[in-house]
C-alpha cells in the first residue's frame, strides 16, 4: 500500500519520529491506531476539547450531590452507550478496554494490573480534582452493578482513583 503525502506533512512526520527517538514509521502506525481507537469517534459520541484548568475549575464549582446526580442521571447511561457505540458491544472486557483507552485519551495514567485471570486492579493518576474522582467512582459503580451485576471496590481522592474487582 502507498500513501502521497504532502512535503510539509514528511517533514514534520521526521522531526517529531527523531523528537521521540522513534522511526517516522513507528509514529505513523501510532497516529493511525490512535485515529483509529479513538479520534474518528470523538465528534460522533459528543466529546468537546476544553482546556484542562477550565475544565477542573468548573467542574470544582458544583458540590459532591450535584456531581453524583450528574453521573447517576446522564454520565451513567452517556458512559454505556458510547462504550457500546465504540465496541459495538457492552461486556466487562470491552468496557474495561474502552474505559482505560478513554481515560488515556484524557492525559490519565492507568496501570491494570490482572492477576490470576480472575483479578483486576486499576489504579488512574490524574490532576483533575476530586469531583472528577466521584463522577467516575459513581458511574464505575453504577455500570458494574446495573450492567454487569457485579459489585467492585473503589477508591479516590483529589488525584487518583482506584477500583478492583473478581470476574
């Protein structure tokens, strides 16, 4: 398979592949899998770009209720339904992938850690707040026991969430 690509577009392409120490095609593979996963759904599902402080300053605005109303009365079922639309199904596994593909998608660091083939352990490092941590523990709650009739184990804070559960 060939591409044409613009002059400009190449030279580019080479900066950032040396920048990250990386070949050109290596970045490039990496750029159509992330179109892939990921870009070519974001306008279709309703994800809009807001800047990161703007974002944790408005969010910070509403009290714990407000955010678990939000995340039990339209972040729950928006949640569901786009990890449907990207998936083209809802089982834990594709949820799961879905999930941590969204939460690197929003500068989170993930770690899962799966022990015997029935354990999973996610911990997510993020700068957005704690109503951040809360809408997310609610949805996660709400989605694995609604959805999956499973009950899982979160944590927060300010800066982190983490959630375990046995399949």
């Amino acid at each position: 398979m060939t591409f044409r690509l613009d002059e400009n577009i190449i030279k580019e392409l080479r900066n950032e592949s040396g920048n990250r120490k990386i070949s050109t095609n290596t970045l490039v593979n990496q750029a159509l899998r992330q179109f892939l996963d990921w870009g070519m759904y974001e306008s279709t599902i309703g994800f809009v770009m807001i800047n990161k402080q703007v974002f944790v300053h408005v969010f910070g605005k509403l009290s714990q209720k407000e955010i678990v109303s939000v995340a039990t009365n339209v972040g729950k079922d928006e949640v569901k339904n786009m990890a449907l639309f990207m998936k083209g199904k809802i089982d834990i596994k594709s949820f799961l992938s879905w999930f941590e593909l969204r939460m690197i998608n929003s500068s989170v660091q993930v770690s899962h850690i799966h022990e015997d083939n029935h354990f999973h352990r996610y911990v997510m490092k993020h700068e957005l707040g704690k109503n951040w941590s809360v809408y997310h523990k609610t949805i996660l709650e709400l989605i694995f026991e609604e959805v999956f009739n499973k009950k899982m184990d979160v944590k927060i804070d300010k800066t982190m969430i983490s959630f375990e559960f046995a399949e």
